[in-house]
C-alpha cells in the first residue's frame, strides 16, 4: 500500500482507527472555525480578541490547506473531488484569508467565510448512520412531493391574500406593495406575525382574520402528511422472508408467500428464515 | 373535422400534442401577466420600467383577447363558458387595459387586473392528476365537515374571549371595541400574536395566559381531525378476494393469496374479482 | 294534553314540528342580540344607530322575558330550571334592560348583558347530534386526562422560565415582577409571540432561544395526544352485535364472541347482525 | 421500630396514612413559599404585605430546616441523601433567610429563593403514578432520540439562515451580529415571532419567507415522532394467549378465545399465559 492510498483510507474513508480520528478532528476544526466565525460577527468581542482571532484563523486556513491538498493528491481522479460539491465548499472556505492578503475588503471576505457553514454537511454523514435519523429521513423523504404541494397552495393563497390587503389596507398602512402584501402574507398564515405591517381598518383585520384561521386550520396539513408517514414507516415491522422467492415483506398473520405462493410454514428451519425480524 | 373542431381540441382539451403546448404557453402568460400586476405595485420598480410594463400589458391583453374569442366561437353552447366561473374571470381579467382607454381611473383598474390572479386556479387542473394531490385532496375533503365544526367553536371562543377582554382592558389600552377585541382573540388563539394589541393589566394578561394555552392546546384539533384522516386514506386496504378461500385482504403487489398460496392472477374473470377494490 | 304540557313541548322538546320551528327562531334571535351587544360596542354604529339599537334591544328583552317565564310555568319542578347553568344564564341575559331602568349605569349593564354570549352554548346542542362532532367530541373527552397533565407541565414550565428571565432580564427591560415573566414564557412557548416583552441582554436572548425551542418541540404532546385518539376513534368501526349476548366491539377477523364464547358466524340470519355495522 | 425508622418511614415513603399526610403537607407548603417568591416580585404588592412575607418567609424556612434535619438523621447514609439532586435542592433553598441574617444583600437572596422551584419537581413523583400520564410518558420517551436529531437540524438551519441574514441586512436593521442574527432565525423558525427584529429589505423579506415557509414545514416533524410513538403505544395489544387454538391477539376485556370460542379465564395456571402481556 503506498503512502498516497494510506492517506486516502484516512481521509476518505471511516472504517479504520486512524480514519475515525481524522473525522473527528476534522469535525472540531470545523465547529471552531464556525464559534470563530460567529464572535468575530459580535463587536465587542471582536475587538477585544482581535489577535487572538487573527492567529487562530490562520491556523484553521494552514489546516484547511493541507486538508484540502491532501484530499486532492490522494484520490485518483482529482476532477471528480475538485468539482463535486464538497470539493467546492472546501475550496471557497480555504481561500478567503490568501485572498485577503492581496486585496484589503473585510466584508466580502465575511460572506465567504460564512461558507463554511455548507461544512456542517459533512456532520450530517455521521447522523446517517444512526437507526432513529434514518427511520425519520425515509418518512421525511416519502413526504416531500405532498409537501411541495401543500407551499405550492400555500405560496398561491399567500398571493391572493397579499393583493387583496394590498388593495383593502393600501401603501398608508404599511402595504407599500403587493410583495409587501405576500410577505405579510406569509406571516400571518405561518402564525409568525412579527406586527411589522399589520391590519388598520376593519375590513382589513376582519380578511386578516379570515387568513389567520385558515392558516391554523392548513398548518394541520403537513402535519398530517409526515405523521401519516411515519406511522405507515413505524407499523412496518414483519420482515419475515420467503424461503422460496425472497420476498421478505409479509404479513403477521401471511401463512403463503404472497409473491411465490409457497407455504412458509412449512419450512424445516423457521427460525433461521425468522432472523431477519426487526427488533423494536 | 372543422376548424372550430380542431381550436376546440387545442384550447379545452389537454391529450393532443397542441394542446398540452397551448396549455403550458397559457400557463406562462397568466404568470408572466400576475408578475407584472405584482412588479407594478412596486413604486421604484414601477417608475423605471413603466413603457415596458405598458408594452407588455398590451400583448397579455391581446393575447388574453383573442383566446377569450376562440373559447366563445369553439364551443357549441358559447352561454355555457360565458356565464361559468372561468369564463367571468377570463372576461374580467382581459377588460381592464380597454376600459382604462374610455376612462383614465387606475385605482379601479388595478383592482380589475389582481382578479387575474384567480386564473391561478386553471393550474390545479394540472395538479389534480397527479397520485400524491389526489391522496391528499381525498382526505382533506373527508376533513372539511370536522374542520367547520371546529372552527365553528374557535369563532364562538374568540367571541367570548374578545368580549370579556373589551370589558377587561377597556378602549384605553387598545381595545376599542368587542370587533376589535375579538380580532385580538383570533390572533392570539391562532398563536399568530402581531402585538398591535397586546393586554396590559394584569387581569387582562392573566386571562390571555389562560386564551394562550387554550390555543397551544386546540391547535391540536384540526391537525387530529387531518392526521387520522390522512393515516385512513394511507392504510385503506386493497379489498381484492381470492378466487379459492375468499380471504379479500391482500396487498397491492400481491399474486398469491397470503391465506391458501392460490394464484389471483389465473382467475379468468378476473375484472369481477377486482370490482370490490376501492378506486381512490 | 293540556295547555302547559303543549308549551313544554314546543319549548324543551324538538321532536315535533312546532318545537324545531321554535329552537331555530330562538336561536335566530340569540344571535342577533349577539350581534347587538358586538356592534353597540362599536362606538361610530352605537351613536349613529342609538334609537334602532334600544328598540331592538326591547323587542329581545320582551321577547326572553316570555320565554323564561314559559320554561318556568311549563316546567313541572320550576327549581330545577331556575337553578340550572342555563336558567342562571336566561335569567342574567333578561334583566339588565330593566335594571337599567332602575339605575342609569351603563358599564355594568354592558357587562351583564354580554353574559348573553353564554346562550350560545344552546347552539351546541344541535351540533351534539350531528356524526362527525359527536366522533370528534368523544375523542376529545378521551384526550381531557392527558391536556390537563400536559397544561400542568407547561405552567410550570412557564414558572421556571419567568422567573429565570426575570432575575436574567431585570425589570429594566420589561420583565418587572414574576408574574410578568411567566406572562412572558406564556406567550412565548405557546408560540403567540407579541413582542411587548422581549429578552434584550444577549445571556436573555440565548435562555429565550431554549425555550422557544422547547415550546417547538412540545407543541407536538397535545397535538399526538388528541391524533392517537382520533385515529383509535376512526378505526373502531366493526360493530358486529353477538346474537348472545349483545356484545358489538368485535374484531373483523373474529368468528367467536370474545364475551360470551358464541359462534357468531353459526347464526341463521346474518344480515340483521350485520346491520348495525357502520358505514363510514 | 425505632423513632428514626418511624420517621423515615413518614418522610420518605408514602404507603402509609402518616406518610400521604406528610407528602400532601409539604406539597402545600411547597407551593404557599413559590406563591410567596412570586408575590414578593411584584413591588406593588411587596410593599404592602411586606411585614406579613416576612412572616409567613420565617415559618416556612423553619418547616424546611426540620423537614431538612429529620431527612438527615432519619436515613441511614446521610451521605446519600445529603449529595443528591434533592438533598441539594432542599439545602439551597432552606438557607437563603440564614444568610439574609449575616449579609443584608436582597438581590442574591432572591435568586437563591427561586432556587425553590425545584422543588416542584416532588409533584411529578405524585403524577407518575397515574395511568395517563405514564403511558403518555413512555412514548415521549421513546420521542427523545428523534428529537434530539430534530433540534440539531433546527440549531443547523437557524445556524445557516441567521448568518444569511446577517449579511442580507446588516447591523443597520437590527441584525448587529451573526448570534442575534441565530436568535432571530430561531424566532421565526418557530413561528413565534416577537418581532423585536424583522428583515427590511425587499430581499431580507423574501429569505424570511423561505425560512418561515421552511419552518412551517418542518413544525411536522416533531408532531409527528410523538404522534407516531403516541399511537404505537395506544395500540400496543395484549397478547394474552389462548390455550386451545394458541390465538394470541386477544382484547384486555375479552373473556373468550374470539379465534375458538375457548373460555380463557378457565385455565387453571393463568399467570403462566398472562406472563407474555406488556408491562407497559
């Protein structure tokens, strides 16, 4: 094994010693770059520890730079890491202190620090694994197309809504526009109601609060969409495989595959064929 | 086939080739037609582009004309899309840039152009066919009498509420009238809470409290009503019966009887057998 | 049948015609004298519309006054109405226009006479019957038991966030005694948000963070709670009655009553066991 | 029996008369001094009463410093009791007047006093004896691991958008630093919405919108964990098995074999059979 492949089951890979360490060393450095990145954006603690932030932003950066070097030198096809997305990413939150040394503007510098953020990602890869995450991720997954319905009804009500007190409420009660409108819009059906821009007039507040009780009345809506998910993902637990075809998603009560037709029951070593039954 | 025949099959009908292409191109023009009257309420945005907007609102109107007349001369009865609800709307949506020529009113006008927005709903044609919006539409229109019932009872509450908050707190701390207070009660009980109007003795907070966590709890009634709605429509079984042993509780999938390992599928008559499943 | 029995009848029953005939106009009437007491409150209506308003609000006290001394002449135990909830309620509702005319006290006389809003509850008794709010009711009632301890456990988790902000927060930034604290968490974990009070020292806003969080996440109690109900309530529907014994809560797949041990499907004449089956 | 293990028996345990006597009095005086510490905050009434607080502050710091002593002598490892999560509370909160006596500083006093609250949680132990809450119980601990997993997704996102934010609209309108800029995100995430902050910009309010519409959505999530886990505990069946046929899905009621019509409460070694039910 040369040192470039070593490198890359460290690296790359989770199921060896040295390669668990190196995730989590690489996820500290990430959630200290973020704390750092996060102060810096608080004043007064900013000018406090200005150098103190400096010194540990160029230890984070000299990290990153040899992560990111390292990760390119040992895989085979570069490309295929320089441009996947968290080749980019780790690109972009490298750079920005080199960049710095060239040109002197701290507030672009900022937003592309901030990138790091799309880091934590890479947090998400550890969480996968876990058994309640996953169980969660499947019913959120199933969920998605219903629920892109549901905003897509919810984005068309928010319109209706948003230019009809726009109309009502007019620009002297806050309803400059009709986007203003959406975004009040929005605010009140999602029951978060800043009162930035809220209802003058009667009639306004009487079709605000038509808005609000059909917002209370739809957020059961998604609700009810990943509940129903994760009851149908819960119930799913019978895993009893066919000796014949395979088939392992049969009923409690099933005595014939469902698939094949054959007898389940009669099979000699039924214990065995039973191993594959989840737990819970 | 006439000419009418073949304009029919493109504007109301959506299974040739055409007609999907005119469906899609309509579709764009009602939603580049909403972003103009949105975009238009804009002050700065308005100023800049106006000739542009003009521009653009005279081809949408044309375009929205001549469609209005192919719908008139194409179908058989012309009364039956005049006076339906999609005919009003399409009549509405393409006058006002004519009657903004006769009279120079453009408050009016602007309330005219927002009824364009009800044309959005031509899109639920589409969405209709899709499994996932059919499911739900299925069970939120089995929800529909419950959620009434319910907020039948939210209504009565915030009239309660709102009438004893007016005595309460009185008009000297915003409470000016029972509608007020009754708008009040809806946008705390819907856990909106704008803040307009906020209760200021501490009578008056303690009985908002008390509205508080009647809302936080009954929050829970519609989402209930949509949820066991929805799992009912998840878990409504396919109630196909075997040829052999009757059982009638198979899976969607299935080819044998999970009962007696009869093969379904070598029924002859095998529409018969199907009849009894549910068509959702 | 004599004339009271008559009376009781149209006043107390609703079987017959004349009884139905009554409870609608009794209802029409509550509503407008509700009506009444919202838009007398409504200071530009109450002085333009002052001499309708005090006719109208004589036609319905005369108009009660003969139906409360009806119920109690038609009544065989007069006490048991006068001192049940709704002939208090009756009784209150009647005599604020003649106390009125005792006293010239306008303020209590409003007080007294909103207590009207109570009448409404008569309302519900024609909801009672009807099938989709007694199913929504009995879940309801199940739910009772757990809401209360889950309130409970809110209230004092509200004590414990009060008084925690009010000692972090301070009375300089709104949080002036406990009490208001706990108004404040109130409104805070129920989501409602007014922003009368709000955290403004960094350590506040942090401590508000947790418990917005928290009151995010146990929103999800009340509204499993009364879901787990409805469902349970939803999925009960096989109500095939044993020919034995009486009992009506089998299973669909049960061939022997669970109480008595008789063979349900031996019965001769299944379809009037069947028949008590729901629908749904 | 000795004095002390009479003693103990009153304190620390409740299956006797003596003993139930003894947990309901020191609930009273439990809440009595946190009705105390609330009132003591409100000036108005604190100035009033104050003769009469410090009164009734002295009797019940001389309740808890006997209840303190006898729990003290009455176990036999004092040491266990003492270092405990209850010895501590009970300490903390029996002192704050002692001290008050050498050092005359109010404000400290106070936040030792709160420490009091605490003791409040004595109450759940009286609560989880009861059938709802347990059952309620045990699925909101089933809950916690997917929680869990839930919140640090929300920590993420509001991580990601109140950084967004910051940038979007700057320290000028109100996002001072990137932490208020979390703080803020986490406001609207929850959809409680203060409004202390709110975004200004035509683009800070299309991002808000996102990330409400974003919040709204995902508000499902923990619903529906609990409301799964709820509904998984309801219908967690008895699995009482028959004797005869074997049928092991009976109801908690049933008295026969509904597969077979076998008595099951006639076998002789019931709680052989019964030894499979659910302890819930």
């Amino acid at each position: 094994m040369s040192w470039k492949e070593k490198v890359h089951e460290v690296i790359y890979e989770a199921d060896t010693k040295a390669g668990k360490v190196f995730d989590v060393a690489l996820l500290i450095v990430i959630l200290v770059s973020l704390i750092l990145v996060v102060l810096d954006s608080v004043e007064q603690i900013s000018l406090k520890y200005h150098s103190l932030f400096v010194a540990l932003e160029w230890v984070i950066t000299i990290f990153f730079t040899i992560e990111y070097i390292l990760r390119v030198i040992s895989i085979k096809k570069a490309k295929n890491y320089i441009f996947s997305f968290y080749g980019i990413v780790d690109f972009l939150s490298t750079v920005p202190l080199y960049i710095s040394l060239v040109f002197a503007g701290s507030g672009a510098l900022l937003s592309l620090r901030a990138l790091r953020l799309l880091r934590v990602f890479r947090v998400f890869k550890l969480v996968r694994y876990s058994g309640a995450g996953s169980r969660v991720a499947v019913a959120l997954r199933n969920s998605v197309p219903k629920i892109l319905i549901f905003i897509y009804s919810v984005v068309i009500i928010s319109f209706i809504a948003g230019t009809i007190m726009y109309i009502v409420e007019g620009p002297e009660h806050g309803f400059t526009s009709i986007p203003r409108g959406i975004y009040w819009a929005i605010v009140t059906l999602t029951t978060v109601g800043f009162g930035d821009i809220h209802p003058i007039t009667p009639l306004g507040q009487f079709i605000a609060t038509i808005i609000m009780l059909l917002g209370y009345g739809i957020i059961a809506v998604p609700t009810g969409i990943v509940t129903a998910e994760m009851t149908k993902e819960n119930s799913r637990k019978n895993t009893q495989v066919c000796y014949n075809c395979g088939e392992d998603d049969h009923r409690d009560s099933a005595e014939f595959c469902h698939n094949c037709g054959y007898d389940i029951n009669s099979t000699k070593d039924k214990k065995m064929m039973k191993s594959a039954e989840n737990e819970d």
